[in-house]
C-alpha cells in the first residue's frame, strides 16, 4: 500500500509544499486516493509520507489540513471517484 502511494505521489506531482487552497486541493486528491487503496485514518498516511521523506509532510500545517480532509473525504466517500474513467485519464496509478 505505501508503495503505491508513494508511486502515485511522484507521477501525479503532488505538492505538499503549497500554501491554501492549492495545499487544500493536493490534499483532497491524496486523501481520496489513499482511501481507495485502504488507507483508514490520517495518523497512518501521515507517517507514511513523513517515513518516505515526502517534501512537506512533517509541517504541521500539512498535517493539520490532510486530517481535516481525510476525515471529509472520508465521510463524502471520495474513495468512489478513483473507480472511474476519469480518475484513470487524469492521473497515473
């Protein structure tokens, strides 16, 4: 699982260095993602990505936004979008 995150994180060029809606929206991404390949809770996909050194992971204000997030995203099943058609044409996983 955290290779496959790991590899989505590099192809798709996800950027947690960003600041505001641009942080939010990389976020949104990264959380629907690891929810559809099976991530549960956001302390889990935080760690992950600080043990893979992913630029960003350690601040707090990255960390902050993805649980805000992940627990969102968690609740409107944004897990569902990666089954799709257009999650396969827009990104690499």
């Amino acid at each position: 699982m955290k290779n496959k995150l790991i590899k989505f994180i590099e192809e798709n060029a996800i950027d947690l260095c960003t600041k505001g809606s641009n942080l939010n929206g990389q976020c949104c991404i990264l959380s629907g993602f690891a929810l559809h390949f099976g991530y549960t809770e956001a302390d889990i996909l935080i760690q992950d990505l600080v043990d893979n050194r992913i630029d960003g992971a350690q601040d707090s204000e990255v960390q902050n936004e993805l649980c805000r997030v992940f627990e969102y995203a968690k609740k409107n099943n944004y897990e569902a979008y990666w089954d799709t058609n257009e999650a396969h044409v827009n990104y690499n996983f």
